[in-house]
C-alpha cells in the first residue's frame, strides 16, 4: 500500500486519515514500548562499552608509548653525559700531561734551591762572635786598683786603643762580608720571582683540575640520576630537548635562508652550462643543477663534521681508523674547495651575464646604453666572496641537524602521547554521549506515546485506590 492509499484510509477526509494512521502508529509503539527501550539501551550500552574498550586500549598503547619515549629519552641523555665525562676526562688528561708531566723534576729543583737560598740566607743572618780573650783580659785590667802609676795609666791607654782599632776592624769587616752577603741576595731575587711565577702556574693548573673534577662530578651525578631513571632526570632531559630543538630549527631556518641565497647566485650562471631551455619534468635543468651542487656541499659538510667527529650522525665513519679517517677528511674538504671555488666562479659569471642582459634589454629597447657606475666591481667581488664562504657556512649545518634529529624523535614521542590521550578522550566523550542519547531516545519515545502512557497511569492509579479501599474495608471489618 502506498503513501496515497494510506492517506484515503477514510475517504473523503485526508485529516481524519492522518489521525486514525496517528492513533494507530502510537498504539504500536506503546505495544512495543519496552522491546524498544530495551533495544536503545542495549544499542547505547554496546556502544558506551565499545567506546570504553577503545579509550582503554589507546591508554594502554600511550602508557607503553610513554614508557618507550622515558627509555629512549634516558639513553639519549645517558650517551650525551657520556660523551661530555669523556670530553672533561680528555680535558685533565691534556692538563695533566701538558703541565705537570714535569712536576716530578720541577719539584726536586725547587727543592734543590730553596735549600740554596735557606742556606745563603741563614749564613747572611749570622753575626761574627766576640772574640772572648779580649773579655777576660778587659776584666782584669778593671780590677786593678789606680795607684797613679803613669807607667800603669800608659798601658791602660795602649789597651784602649788597640781595642778601638780592633772594634774598627771587626766593624768594617762585618759590613764587607754583610754587604757582599746582601749583594748575593740581591742577585737572587730573579730566582725567587721565578720560582713564585713557578708556584702560581702550578697552582692555577691545580686550581683549573679542582674546577674540571667538580664538573665531572656533577656531570656524574646527573649520569647517576639517568641510570636511576628518576623522575628528575627526565624532566631536565625532556627541558633539555624542547630547547634543542627549537634552537635548532631556528639555526636550520637561518641554514635554508643561506641555502636560498647560494642558489639564487648560481641558477642564473648555470644556465650558461647545461642550457636554459633545457627542462627535467617541469623544472629547469639550470636551477636542478644548482640545487645538487647545494646539496652536495651539504653532504660534503657532513662527512667532513664526521670525519672531525664533531657529529655522530654516521657511525661508521667514526668508527674508522685514524688513518682512513684523515684520507677522508682531507678528499671531503678537497672537494667542498674546489665546489665553493666553483660557486665563486658563477658568482663572478652572475655578474657579466646580468650586465649582458641588461645591456641587451637596453637595445632592444632602443634606449641607450649607459656605461657602468665607476667602482662596480665592488658587488662583483662581493658575489664572489659569498660564493666561496656559503659552502664552508653550510658545512656548520651538521650540527644543527644533528641536535634537531636527536631532540625530533623526543618531540615526536610528546606529540603522539598528547594525541593518544586526546583520541582516548574522545572516545570516552563518545561513549557518555551514547549513554546519554540512550537515555534522551527514552524519553522522547515515551513523548511520543504519551497519551496511552497517560491513560495507563490513569488506570494504575484507579487501581491503586480501589486496592487501597479494599484493604482498609478488611482493617475495618
């Protein structure tokens, strides 16, 4: 039956139609009513619970990705403060060998002439003794009694003046040898500045190894911490590679700013040698040559930074021996020369084409043609000097990448954990929001039967009544 037909169910009257189908409608869904509402309940409560199977497995899968994030972040940082103890240990190595590989000789000479001076100094601090004859004879002249005896008075007279003379020639003797000694010690107070200069280079060479041991040990203590896994470590490692990161794609931004410049200075000259109307797909064969060049300058500066083993992003290369690893430094920097003296070449090539261009421009023009400004070689130069220094420039792109690689994997780590935790929200969002339409769907589908509902409270509640008057009739009776 169609549509139609059901609308003329009472011909002659499409209203009374409508309300019978109404009326109809109604009293099947009021027969079905509680088959229908448990049907949304239990369509609702598979779906809530579906959605809470979900949000619990993408929580599980974000706590094993957090715990993977922590393992990798702590062996990053582990092989970071590794490298840096190494680099401090190297450090008091070169200290120790550089400045006090001699200490052993050094401190038997000081030795050797502290002793020499105590000796000459204590020998100039001495005083030359009286002589003690001259005591007991002076002694005995004063106890003779004076007689006024002229011969006596003569003798004493003599006595007094060879003691004078003798006093006189002690004196002047005494001042010869203190004068000579102090003239000695004079002569060795360059001795004494050295061996100070001597003792405050050692000092200051033990002073750099006391500031180099407490950085290793708070190096070592944060190596402690790491292989704790403590909670602040990770914080400060995590800290750590945010600000890594960013550093590094502004330094990398500063790298493809540089990058863009060499290549404007060289797609123009490099049309000269492999043709401008030359087309690889819908690029220009001129400016894909020139992006290689680019590139493989990059590449150079990276092997060149490994072979120094400034960076690690090749292992095998820092694996090498010394030997090959030098023959690769030096072929690396030997072709990265001869690409920035070739890049210095198109600069200068840059310059007379674009001169020849404009020249052309100006004749087809029929304008003419000016001469060039006095002291245009001053752009030409400098085209050139850029061609040769931006190739060594972005060679320094090494490191840079290497800390925005290492610090990406942790970056990445914190961004799938945020978007685990947001999907594991939403789908708990989802399921409460199939519980609570479960529940809305209820209500509106007893709105909809609301008059067989109203007339069946009736009903109840007539009931009810009679049920109460009966058993208060039996209370009475």
């Amino acid at each position: 039956m169609s549509s139609t037909n059901l609308l003329t169910a009472w011909p002659g009257n499409p209203v009374i139609s409508i309300l019978l189908l109404v009326f109809i409608s109604v009293i099947i869904l009021y027969m079905a009513r509680r088959s229908a509402h448990y049907a949304i309940r239990s369509l609702c409560n598979v779906i809530q619970d579906a959605m809470r199977i979900a949000a619990n497995s993408v929580m599980l899968s974000n706590s094993r990705l957090v715990d993977r994030n922590k393992e990798v972040l702590l062996a990053a940082g582990e092989d970071a403060v590794e490298r840096l103890i190494e680099r401090e240990f190297h450090r008091v190595d070169a200290v120790v060998s550089r400045d006090l590989s001699g200490y052993p000789t050094l401190q038997r000479a000081l030795k050797d002439q502290i002793t020499r001076i105590d000796e000459d100094y204590r020998e100039s601090g001495e005083v030359p003794p009286s002589p003690p004859a001259w005591d007991k004879a002076v002694e005995a002249v004063a106890k003779i009694r004076p007689t006024g005896d002229n011969m006596v008075t003569n003798i004493l007279e003599e006595i007094n003046k060879s003691i004078n003379k003798q006093h006189k020639i002690a004196i002047s003797e005494y001042r010869k040898v203190s004068g000579e000694r102090h003239s000695l010690l004079k002569k060795m107070m360059p001795y004494w500045r050295k061996m100070a200069k001597t003792l405050d280079d050692v000092e200051k060479t033990i002073s750099g190894l006391l500031e180099r041991s407490k950085v290793i040990d708070s190096k070592m203590e944060q190596y402690e911490q790491i292989r704790k896994k403590k909670d602040k470590a990770v914080r400060m490692l995590s800290s750590s590679s945010l600000t890594q990161f960013f550093i590094a794609c502004f330094v990398l931004l500063i790298a493809i700013g540089g990058a863009v410049i060499n290549f404007n200075l060289i797609a123009l000259p490099m049309s000269e040698m492999v043709g401008g109307s030359s087309y690889i797909g819908p690029y220009r064969t001129s400016d894909v040559a020139a992006m290689v060049i680019i590139l493989v300058e990059v590449a150079m500066g990276l092997f060149l930074m490994e072979s120094l083993r400034i960076t690690r992003l090749f292992p095998i290369i820092g694996s090498m021996d010394d030997r090959m690893r030098n023959r690769m430094l030096w072929i690396t920097f030997s072709i990265l020369f001869i690409l920035a003296s070739v890049e210095s070449s198109l600069a200068y090539m840059r310059d007379i084409i674009a001169t020849d261009m404009q020249a052309l421009r100006q004749s087809l023009a029929e304008v003419t043609i000016t001469e060039p400004i006095k002291g245009s070689w001053i752009p030409t130069v400098g085209q050139m000097v850029m061609g040769f220094i931006l190739p060594f420039a972005l060679t320094f792109v090494a490191i840079p990448l290497e800390s925005f690689i290492n610090s990406s994997r942790t970056i990445l780590g914190i961004l799938a954990v945020g978007f685990l935790r947001g999907v594991a929200f939403v789908l708990g969002l989802v399921g409460n929001l199939a519980r609570s339409m479960g529940d809305m769907m209820i209500h509106i589908y007893d709105l909809i039967i609301f008059g067989p509902l109203w007339v069946e409270g009736l009903i109840r509640n007539k009931a009810e009544k009679t049920k109460i008057s009966q058993v208060e009739e039996e209370v009475i009776l």
